[in-house]
C-alpha cells in the first residue's frame, strides 16, 4: 500500500475483533516503531508490548474502561525516558562500536551533554514526550500499512499503568495503541481543509 494511501485508511479503531496478529507482522511494524527518527538520536523512550489477556483486562479497567484495550491483538504502551543521562551512555556505546572516530565522537557527544545540561529538570520529560510521539506516529501508520488497525490513546490512567506493569521512576507511560484487526467500520475522515492548515 502506498504511503498516501495509508493515512487516508488509517483510523482510530474503537473496537477490535480479538484474532491475534503473527508474530511475524507484529514483529515487522516493532522494527516500523525502532526505525523512528529522535532528536540527537536519543530515542528517549521504551514501549511495553502488551498481549496476554489478563493483563490487557486490568489495563483496561484503568484506561477508562475503553474496550479497545481489553480487545486488541496487543497494546503497546509507549513511555517516555526521562534517564537522559543513561540513553547518552546508551547512544555513546553503540557510536562507539560502530566505527565512528573517536574525535568525531567525542565532539557529538560533548553537543549531546551540552543539550542535557540546558534542558532543565523539570523540562526532561516533555522533551522525551515530545519525542516518543514521533515513534507513535510510525506506530499508527505502519500498522495499517502492514493491513491491520490501531487506536493511538491518551485516556488512561499513567499511575495505575506504572503500579500493573511495575515500571521503574525513569519511565512514565505517556500513550497507549492498541493493535489488532478492526471490528468496527471508519466513520468519513475529517480533517481542517489545507487553506486552514498551511501558511
């Protein structure tokens, strides 16, 4: 399918019909989600992929009860990483093992800390929010393109998710989407005409 295609047929699923998608689909859009581009290449986040059935269920008592949830083939809950300091190590190491010269390296990674050390506290984890929502695009996208349906979500509860899925402090759930095949139809899109859009 081609890509114009795709985000014309893409649409927010509200109910899904159960059936499980392949391992091998599945594992096709994770590389579509991992393959998402990251403001220094940080990739400031980590996606809990969710399919056992009990689990989906308690989750889906704490996203409002939205069946979406408990119906899907899997739920991916997306959930920024606020430990900078540890994705630059992350990032460093694999620079590093990949060849680049130790000079260039070191001027790159001096650029990275310099941006750490400007955003402050309290500014970490709207940037790798910011970030993660890159990746939830591919998700959404990349979903339909390999023929099956998503529902990007906001409506849960972050706290519950953190206390079911026992995250650790650095990863706070920010999005869910819920994949699988769609049991429901897709009303028309709307969408703002490009004159309100485009300036």
């Amino acid at each position: 399918m081609e890509f114009s295609e795709v985000v014309r047929r893409r649409y927010a699923t509200k109910k899904f019909d159960g059936r499980k998608i392949p391992q091998e689909r599945l594992d096709e859009l994770l590389e579509i989600i991992r393959l998402a581009p990251s403001s220094l290449n940080l990739q400031p986040w980590r996606i809990k992929v969710i399919a056992d059935q009990k689990t989906k269920d308690e989750l889906q008592k704490a996203s409002f009860n939205q069946e979406q949830v408990g119906t899907c083939s899997h739920l991916l809950v997306f959930c920024a990483d606020t430990d900078l300091e540890g994705l630059a190590l992350r990032l460093e190491a694999h620079l590093s093992k990949s060849g680049l010269p130790a000079e260039k390296l070191k001027g790159y990674m001096d650029m990275v800390r310099g941006f750490m050390a400007g955003l402050k506290k309290g500014n970490r984890l709207p940037w790798a929010q910011r970030q993660l929502y890159i990746a939830l695009g591919n998700a959404v996208n990349g979903a339909k393109s390999l023929g099956f349906d998503s529902c990007p979500m906001e409506g849960f509860e972050p706290e519950a998710y953190r206390r079911i899925l026992k995250l650790p402090e650095n990863l706070v759930p920010t999005a869910i989407v819920a994949v699988g095949y769609a049991a429901d139809k897709p009303r028309e899109k709307f969408r703002l005409p490009k004159e309100e859009v485009f300036f």
